[in-house]
C-alpha cells in the first residue's frame, strides 16, 4: 500500500510563478539597495567624505559576515551533528510510526533543509550585528581615559568602548547556544534519539551526550554573565541613594554573590557533562545541579542582598550609602564637564537701584531687547520682499564687531521656503531650477530699536536703501557671497538642480529688483553632484522617482544636483557618530554665510554617573520653534568636541576638534582614518569669535547643577539644597522651562563682557532666586559659572518678578492700555542681570496688532531692580527705565538706624532695615563704598550663622567690625565738622541679637 505524503505536491506553474515573484522583489530589493549606495557614495564623493562612507559600509558588512556566518555555522553545525548521532535502530512505537511519514520528506533533502535554516538564522543575526558597527569601531579603536573606576581600578575606557561589545556579543553566544539546543533537541526527537514513549532508555547516549554539552555550554557562558555583570554592577540604578552606580549592598552583597555564582556556574557546568556521560549517564544528577544554580542565584544573588539592603542599610542609609554617593557625585560631575564650575557667592543683598546704574558701560548698554523668537515675525514681514522667503520660526543671537565695538546682534538667513510657493509657482521647473535658494544674512543690533520699535537692520539687503533711519545705508556685515543654497528651512525633498551649458542662459531667480522684476543667476560653486550624463541621470531619476531627470531641457550637461540642504542633516551624514545640537546658527566668517553646527560625543557606560534623557533634558519653550527636538537618548557622557560649520553657499562641511582632550572623540577619529576631524589649531581666527557655548550642552549641564552642585553626600542625600529650572516667567502654568539666552555682558568677577549663556535656578519648591549660571568660552575653553544667592535671600525669582511687575497698579493700567480688542501684549525674554551687588531685571514688551500680516513691535521695556517689587518700571527705552529705577532709589534713600555707641559688636543677628522715603541724595564716594562693606559683611555673618560653622562665624563678626569701623571713619571725613548726616540718607544698619537666636 502507497503511503501519502503529507505535504502536497506544487504544480509546475505554481513553482514557476513563485520563483518569478521572488526574482522580482530580489531584483527591486537589490535595485533600491544599489541605488541608494552608489548616490551616497557620489554625494560623499561631494563633500569629500568618502572615507566615512566606505568606512561604516565595510564594517557594517564585515559584522553582517562575522555574525551571520558563525550564528549559521552553530546552528546548523549543531543540526547536522545531531543528524549524523540519529539511531540506526529505532524501537517500534506509535509515537515513531507517526513520526516516519516527516523523515520520508526531509530524508531525502535534509542537507537542504539544514543550510535553508542556518542560512536564515544567519541572515537575521548579520541584519542585527550590521548595526552595531558603532560598538565595534569603538571596541577595535578606543584607548584609556586616563581615569580608573572607584571599585575595580579598571580604566573608563573599558567600560565605554570595551564592555557594550562585549556584552553584544555574550548576548548572541546564549542565542546561538539557545538555538542550537533548540534545534538539536528536535532532530534528535524526530530521528529517535529522544523519545517520549517506548521501553528503555528515553534518550540515547549520543543525544544525551550531545544536548549535556549544550546545556553545560550554555551555563559557562552564565558564568561569563555574572563576570561582565560585576563591572556592569557599577552602570546600575541605586534604589536607596537614588543615583546610579553600585551602592552599599551592591558592593558588599551583590558582587561578592556574583563572583561566587560564577564559580558555582562552572562547577555545575563540569557537572552536567560528568554525570550525563562519564559517570550515571541519566539526567537526574544533571537537573539536580541545575536546580542547585538556580536555587543559589535566588538565595544568592537575590535574598542575600535583600537582607543586607532591608537589615543593615536601611536603617542607617544616610551613612551607608554615604561613600557611594560620594563616587556618583564625583563621576557624574567629571562626564559632563561639570568639575570645572566655578561658583562664587553673590550677595545681592543690595535692594536699591544704585546711582551708577544710569552710567554702567559694561551691563546695561549690552542689554538685549530683541527677542529672536519674537521679532521672526518682524524680520520676515519687513525683509521679506516676496512670500516665498522665510527667516523659520526663530531667529539667532551672534555677536560681531562693527566700527570697533562688538555687541550681539539678531542675525537671521533669507530662506527659500517651498511651503510658501504659491499653485502657479509650484511646478517641477519652477520647485527644483527657478527657485533655487535665498539671499543674504540679516542683522539687527540686539539692543537697539527704530521707527516706532522695528529692528535696525545693518545687512542683507536685497537692493538700494531709501534714506530712512529704519535701516543702515551701508551693508555693516557684508557677506561677499550672500547666497543661500543650504539652509534650515530645506527638507529631504528640496534638491536643486543648478548649472548651465549656455553662459548667457540664466535660469535661477536671484533676487527681487524693482517693483515685480528679478534678477537671474547661474549657480558657480564648487558643490553638488554632476547629473551631465545619461547614466547620472536615470540613476537620480530612480532615487526621486521622477521622469524629468531623463525629459526636461532644464537639465544638461553641465547641471548638477544639490540634495541633503539641509546643514544639520548634512553633518549628521558626514558625521553619524555625533549628536547634533538643535540649534545651528548662521555667522559671516570670511565674507561667506556659514552655519555653525555643534556636536556632542556621547557614551551610556561611565561607571557611577548620572544617566538622562536628552530629549527630556533639553526640551523647552523653544523646542521644535526653529530649533530640533533631540532623540530619546539615554547617556551618562557628554562633551561638546566638535564645532562644524557648513558653508551655504557651495556646501562645503568642515569638522573641527575643539576638545582635545575627549577619548571618544579620538577614537572616532582613528576609526576612520585620524584624519577626519580638522585639528583645534585650524580654526580660523574669525570663526572662532563666532563660537558659542551650545545650547543643548548647557541645558544638560544646568539641569544637572541643580542637584550636582552639592558636592557633600551628606547634604545631596538630604536634597535640601537642590535647584529647579523655573517655567516661561509669562506663562508658569504652561509647564515649560525658561529657556536660557545669549547675553554679551559682564558679570561679577568677570575682567569684561563676554557672549555668554546664562540661566537663572530657583530653589527646589520656592520661586526666589537661588543662582544665576553662565557658560562661557575664555581662550578657547569651555567655562561654567555659578553666581550663588544666599539660602535666605529676598531676592525674587523670574516668575515672581514678572508677575511682582505686570501685577504693579500703575504698570498694569499702561499694559492694559496697551492690549485691546485690536492688538495683544507679548513678552520677550526676561533677562536676570547682576549689578552692584543687587539684581537688575529686564523684560521687553511687544505689541501685535490683529491685523492681517502685522508683526510684533517693540513698545515698552519693563524693568525691576532689587527684590522684584520695591522698584519698578515701564518706560518706552532701556534708558528711560534705567532713570525711573535711579530716581526711585533717590527718593526712597536709606533708613539711619539707631546710632551704635561704638566698639565691637556682639554676636550679632542682622537685619537689613527696609528703605524709607526721603528727598536726601544717595550716599557717594567713599561713604557708599563704605556703606557697600557693611552690608556684604552682614551677610556674610548671616550666612555663617546659619551654617552652623563657628570658624567661619568669627571671620565674619571680624570683618563686620572692621567694615563697620571704616564705615566711622569714612563717615567723620565726610562730615568733619560732625554735622549730623541729612534725613533720609543712609547709615550702616546696627546688628543686633544674642549668638543663636538667629538664622
């Protein structure tokens, strides 16, 4: 009797269509494969990168081979081998008759079958290792940081270029393992060696033999587990501390457990293979020794460090975990670059607006009024011209010299925005060869306005200036070659197609001239791809998918392609290992418009540091408004190595080094040739003064002195010191963080003004003013400064000062006057400016109109010095507000408190006394200088007497009494015929108090 087979047979046709639709989708497959890689090798080719192309290429197919080639040979290996140990003689059963009619079908072609399946495996597990080329390159060229972890002395190299590798690779050694004995385990049972029914033996020697040593595999790669978890221990989140890196039980209980299951792994290892073959030959003893393991990695690994946490640390955790803390302090503050901040106290314990407020130099003639944000609006409706040219949603802050003065401007870039084409525009023709690309940089000084509150613009002009006084009569920033070929506003889609075989055949639109005319223009530079040939074009013709590559006349010999315009995304491909800011910015440097692009080089692994999000961390109000959200990526380091710069005109992408001293960075730019990052050294001079501590960079960091500045575990484990970032000051219910803002100033401490970007912290839980941090460049290097307020200060925070400001009675009846059913107030960045030992604080006011295409207008300038309410402003000027705030201190003068009777003072509590009205001028001269001592003293004595430190207590009642001695003297010479000083003029405020009452 024929048996039946129990697949059915495919008919001839059928095999035949099947193979053919396979063929097609290989042959598309391949072909899109293909396309893409021969136009990314001629665009790199382009932009002379090709070093980075064939780089990640061969690695990527070196890993896909490697992988792929050892998981199928494992796996397949294992099949066959289990093939090859089947029984000659298998026992009769039910359980076998069932079985035979599948060996009848793969019999026959079971080589087949097996290098069908290992080929499969092995082709998911290459598609998989192809993207860990990044672990690899590191793994192959990463070296020492010269830094050795706390607990092992092992350098943070290993863990940030050896141990992610390492790990990869232990993970696809239990899969293939896993795997193997998976697939074993079936052709042993489907060839008898494994049955389930049946007298004797259930397994034979062969199999049994064969599986053990799967098994005792698979537990020596455990025991490698538990090795590489001991250093992974150190990259763990503390439960207890709430930091990551090893704590007091990991350290004490849980690696000491690791260590021994290690040992325990391998013993049970040599175990399964003695008592399945050499020895009982069954699997009892076998399962018993895999039970044990499991029971001791419970016992362990498990309950073991539990007790320990619950018993011994619990109760006494702030001491315990003391140490430890310490260890995630320290790395967290080396990874991020945060070892460097220099902290200074700032008193501000100055609640009058100082005479000298209305003459600064240095602070208050640099202060900016325009918010980029808010004046895009502005910018695109005045220099717009024709409405398909666009300056995005927000603009930049730059600082250039003009006629020997260096000052921050608001500089934007005329874009072609293709969005705004309108239906007769928005051809093919049109899209891609007529409206090719913007012109010209614009500028605006950031502390100026004209013509009813409009921006001064100073460059990128299109044509002739009228002789209005809205705008310079002369280019101040000229740009030589002003055109925009590559800019923020290009997406993916927005190629160009530029050049001309005929000279006098001009096809691009230039520039707007006269009323509804243009001029025309053909593109010269060096970048874009030559699309002149047959070839060239039918290839870029599949790539987009467009018919006209190969039919339109506007493509000829001599065109070529711009593609990949936009800047962030052309640096990102030249440089995939980098993470980008969110925010390029545009500067002039050499006549040229270049974009400034900053990269970070980041790692997941140094031991004992904090680990964020930098999506998260970044994220604000200015998020996704002309700046670009960063991925969701968790890292623990973080350095700001590279500064690119994209030329706008031909392309050209350029990587300098600009922290030499960054392993990762190294390492990088040994895998791919130790040529591909241009040295610090050739940065040119002009650009390097248009290079700005980055935004993102700054964010992290800031984010992270919030709670890091603590630096004794004791304290950072009572958090009480903490800092928050507060909300948009005009908008705190929003939720969104106040972003940080561009000032060219000079703060206390500083020799002069610098372009700096700054910060203001609150305390955690309070709106006061805890601190201001800056970040800077001083000679080349990166500088973050933190300006601490007293814990007890007076001092308002942003979103209490706005609201202490729009909330003042006459204030609030001028910005109601202000807004109405026809026009609406908007705030601009509220500016926190340390000043002569008080706080100086700045907010613009904007007025929109809601008629069609009307913009923000800059009408009215909000000012408050001291503790955000006493004095208050609204003027039209900076300057006229500047003289308000003077002439309130005038008239408030300063309280004389009772006369002291001489001598030292006793262990005082001070108190600053509230000022009071009078007509008496301010103190000047020396008496002020003197007056000023005193204060700073009282506050240091304050502050030490909250301290609790006796030591530091004493210097300060020493020095308030020699300030208050000077503040004597200072006073007869002022007055040497001992007249009494005038009503309402200011004495030195006399502590008083006994030691320990106050705090």
């Amino acid at each position: 009797m024929r048996s039946s087979s129990p697949l059915p047979k495919m008919s001839r046709r059928g095999r035949v269509t099947i193979a053919v639709l396979v063929g097609v989708f290989v042959l598309f497959t391949l072909l899109g494969w293909g396309v893409q890689a021969w136009t990314d090798w001629l665009w790199f080719d382009e932009v002379r990168y090709t070093e980075v192309f064939t780089g990640v290429l061969f690695t990527r197919l070196l890993l896909f081979l490697a992988i792929g080639l050892g998981m199928a040979v494992i796996v397949g290996g294992n099949l066959w081998l289990a093939h090859r140990l089947r029984p000659r003689l298998r026992p009769h059963s039910v359980e076998q008759a069932a079985l035979e009619r599948y060996r009848m079908v793969l019999s026959p072609r079971l080589g087949t079958w097996i290098a069908l399946t290992a080929v499969v495996i092995g082709l998911f597990a290459g598609l998989s290792a192809q993207s860990r080329w990044n672990q690899w390159l590191l793994f192959r060229n990463g070296g020492d940081f010269g830094i050795k972890d706390p607990e092992f002395g092992v350098d943070i190299g290993f863990y940030v270029f050896q141990l992610p590798f390492w790990r990869y690779l232990l993970g696809v050694a239990f899969t293939a393992v896993v795997l193997a004995l998976i697939g074993a385990l079936a052709v042993h049972y489907l060839f008898g060696g494994v049955r389930l029914q049946g007298v004797g033996d259930r397994m034979t020697n062969a199999a049994r033999a064969h599986l053990s040593s799967l098994v005792a595999a698979f537990v020596l790669l455990k025991a490698v587990a538990y090795v590489l978890d001991r250093r992974a221990m150190l990259l763990e989140y503390n439960e207890g501390a709430k930091l990551y890196g090893a704590g007091y039980a990991d350290v004490n209980a849980l690696l000491p457990a690791k260590e021994i299951l290690a040992y325990i792994s391998i013993v049970v290892a040599i175990a399964i293979i003695v008592f399945s073959n050499a020895w009982m030959r069954n699997l009892v003893w076998p399962g018993i020794s895999l039970a044990l393991l499991g029971v001791s990695a419970v016992a362990i690994g498990g309950i073991y460090p539990w007790a320990v946490q619950t018993f011994e640390v619990k109760p006494s955790l702030k001491d315990k975990e003391a140490p430890y803390i310490q260890r995630s302090i320290d790395a967290t503050r080396a990874a991020f670059g945060l070892g460097v901040t220099e902290t200074t106290p700032y008193a501000a314990n100055n609640l009058t607006p100082p005479a000298n407020l209305a003459t600064d130099t240095s602070v208050v003639s640099n202060v900016r009024l325009l918010d980029p944000q808010l004046v895009s609006e502005t910018y695109t409706q005045l220099q717009q011209v024709r409405g398909f040219y666009d300056f995005g949603p927000k603009l930049d802050i730059d600082r250039y010299g003009v006629n020997g003065k260096v000052s921050d401007y608001v500089v934007g870039v005329r874009e072609i925005n293709y969005g705004e084409l309108t239906d007769q525009q928005n051809t093919w023709i049109n899209r891609h060869t007529v409206y090719t690309h913007g012109y010209g940089l614009v500028a605006a000084p950031a502390n100026q306005v004209v013509c009813g509150g409009q921006p001064f613009f100073v460059s990128g002009f299109l044509g002739e200036r009228t002789q209005e006084a809205c705008s310079s009569q002369t280019e101040q920033i000229p740009a030589k070659q002003p055109r925009i070929y590559y800019g923020e506003r290009m997406t993916a889609d927005d190629y160009a197609i530029v050049g001309q075989s005929d000279p006098n055949k001009k096809a691009e639109f230039d520039r707007p001239v006269g009323e509804g005319g243009g001029e025309s223009y053909t593109y010269t530079g060096e970048g874009g791809v030559e699309i002149g040939s047959f070839a060239r074009r039918l290839l870029y013709a599949i790539k987009e998918q467009e018919t006209n590559f190969l039919l339109s006349e506007a493509v000829n010999e001599d065109s070529k392609l711009l593609y990949v315009r936009n800047p962030r995304d052309r640096v990102e491909k030249v440089a995939p290992f980098l993470t980008l800011d969110g925010d390029p910015y545009p500067a002039v440097v050499d006549g040229r418009v270049q974009w400034i692009v900053d990269g970070y080089t980041t790692a997941a692994t140094y031991p004992y540091a904090e680990r964020v999000n930098l999506q998260t961390e970044t994220t604000d109000e200015l998020t996704n408004r002309g700046t670009f959200q960063l991925a969701r990526e968790n890292v623990n380091y973080m350095r700001n190595s590279v500064k690119a710069t994209v030329d706008a005109y031909d392309g050209t992408v350029k990587l300098y080094e600009y922290d030499d001293t960054d392993p990762v960075l190294k390492a990088w730019n040994k895998a791919f040739g130790g040529d591909l990052v241009l040295p610090k050294a050739d940065i040119p001079v002009e650009l390097s003064e248009h290079l700005r501590y980055p935004a993102d960079m700054f964010k992290v960091q800031r984010n992270l002195l919030t709670k890091f500045h603590v630096t004794n575990p004791g304290d950072f484990y009572s958090a009480q010191d903490f800092w928050q970032v507060p909300n948009v000051p005009d908008a705190p219910d929003s939720g969104q963080k106040q972003p940080p803002y561009y000032l060219f100033t000079q703060f206390p401490g500083q020799e002069s003004p610098r372009f700096q970007l700054t910060s203001a912290v609150t305390p955690n839980g309070r709106q006061n003013l805890a601190a201001l941090i800056s970040g800077s460049y001083v000679d080349g290097k990166p500088r973050l400064e933190v300006l601490e307020l007293p814990d007890q200060t007076r001092i308002s925070g942003p979103v209490q000062v706005h609201q202490q400001m729009t909330n003042n009675a006459n204030i609030r009846q001028q910005l109601n006057l202000l807004s109405s059913n026809q026009a609406q107030v908007h705030y601009g960045n509220l500016l926190s400016l340390p000043f002569a030992d008080g706080m100086l604080y700045v907010e613009p006011v904007y007025v929109k109109s809601n008629q069609q295409d009307a913009y923000p207008l800059l009408q009215k300038v909000l000012l408050s010095y001291g503790d955000g309410g006493s004095f208050v402003a609204l003027a039209d000027n900076i300057n006229d507000g500047i003289k308000q705030l003077v002439e309130q201190g005038k008239r408030a003068g300063q309280a004389t408190p009772p006369p002291t009777t001489g001598g030292n003072p006793t262990t005082p509590t001070p108190t600053t006394p509230p000022p009071t009205s009078g007509d008496a001028p301010p103190l000047t001269g020396d008496l002020a200088t003197a007056a000023e001592r005193v204060q700073t003293a009282i506050t240091e004595v304050r502050a030490a007497q909250t301290s609790g430190d006796f030591e530091r207590y004493g210097r300060a009642l020493k020095a308030l009494d020699e300030a208050l001695t000077a503040f004597q003297q200072a006073q007869q010479a002022a007055n040497p015929a001992g007249t009494p000083a005038p009503s309402g003029s200011a004495a030195p405020p006399s502590p008083t108090g006994s030691p320990g009452t106050g705090g």
